[in-house]
C-alpha cells in the first residue's frame, strides 16, 4: 500500500507514471477550459440558464477553471494514488484567488493568480538549488534522463524563467483588456514555453545520460 500523498523521487522505483498524452491532458485541459468558457460565455448561458448567477463570462471560466483543476487533481490521484506537487501547488493557488475572485465579483484575482503560480515555481526552484536539490526533475524525468549538473543547470534557467514569466503577466493583465489577456493567457504562454525549451536542448543534450537518437533510450535508462 502506497502510504506517500505526494509523488516520489524520480528515481523512486515505486514512482507510478501516468500516460504521457493524459499528463499534458491534465495539465493544459484546466486552461483551455478557462478560455473557451471566457470567449463563449453568452453561448453557455443560454444553454445552461443557472450559469447565469455566476456572473460574466470571466467569472464562469473562473468557476469552471476551478472545477476543471480539480478533477485533473483527482484523476492524478486515481492514476498514481500520490498528488503531482507542481500541480498541486498551482491548483491551490487556483482555488483560493478562483473563490476570492467569485466571493468579490473581482477579475483581479484570477489574473493575478499566474504572477503568484510562477513566482512561487521560481522560489521552488531557485530555492530547492540552495540547499542542493535540483527539484526539476519531478517535472521533466519521464522526458529527459541528465546527470546532477544538468539538473542543477537546468533548474536554474527555469526558475529564471517562471520569474520571467510572472513580470510577463503582470504587464499584460495590468495594461490590456481581460479578454487579451486570456487570449495571451492561453495561446501566448505555452508558445513562450516551447521556445524555451528548445533552447534548453543543446544543454540537455550536453547532460543526457543516454545518447540521442539511440532507439529506446529512455527505456534502456530506466532499466540502469
């Protein structure tokens, strides 16, 4: 009986994956989510009346944002009977300015929850390196098997990247309109995110445990 709630080391081999395609599933189904509520609103309402009492469109994708977070959370658990913590961490954080945003009827909240999510990463992060512990490897060990330098190099640049990420938001939400900023929200920080990683592949490259292009060379490394 697996007695963790949070999931184990990446090196753990009592570690349980969940599918490749469902973990992204999970992690970017909460947003597209949010997005189409906030873009079809009017369309929602008029087939699901009761929606209606939440409010405008921003505030039903909020609730709807939140409900969404939520399942993939519980479907997390059902798959891996432990919590993803970065998830987690960002599901909380979701849940409490999604409630303050529909407790005051005020829009701030939601958008300040990316600025809160990603600062809080990059003191993950950044603070994890402080005391030796290259955390990013919860996050990318089914993609990439690197040595202790490269997960140091690594961690590094993200947490970086996420501080990046939350003075990106704040500018956005505090000087463009609400649906410009779901619009970037969604469709402007996954392309932000792509384009860092790939410049993180000669790094990584230069890291791997295993060589590229060898076939099933994830495979063969898990095995070690």
């Amino acid at each position: 009986m697996n007695d963790q709630i949070f999931e184990r080391d990446p090196s753990d081999p009592q570690r349980k994956e969940v599918p490749p395609l469902l973990k992204l599933a999970l992690e970017l189904g909460p947003l597209l989510i949010f997005f189409f509520a906030n873009s079809r609103g009017e369309w929602l309402v008029e087939r699901f009346p009761v929606l209606a009492q939440i409010g405008q469109p921003i505030f039903i994708a909020t609730a709807l944002f939140m409900a969404a977070t939520v399942i993939a959370l519980v479907v997390s658990w059902i798959m891996t009977r432990s919590l993803p913590i970065m998830p987690l961490v960002s599901g909380i954080v979701v849940l409490v300015f999604g409630a303050l945003t529909l407790w005051l009827h005020n829009d701030t909240f939601i958008k300040m929850k990316p600025t809160i999510v990603n600062s809080l990463f990059g003191v993950i992060l950044l603070g994890g390196l402080l005391f030796g512990k290259a955390l990013l490897g919860y996050v990318f060990d089914q993609a990439f098997k690197l040595d202790a330098e490269g997960w140091r190099k690594l961690t590094l640049r993200w947490g970086l990247f996420f501080f990046v990420l939350a003075a990106i938001n704040e500018i956005v939400w505090r000087n463009f309109s609400t649906d410009a900023w779901v619009t970037f929200k969604v469709w402007g920080v996954m392309p932000l995110t792509i384009a860092f990683t790939m410049f993180q592949l000669p790094l990584i490259k230069k890291h791997s445990l295993v060589p590229w292009g060898t076939e099933d060379s994830a495979t063969s490394a898990d095995k070690k």
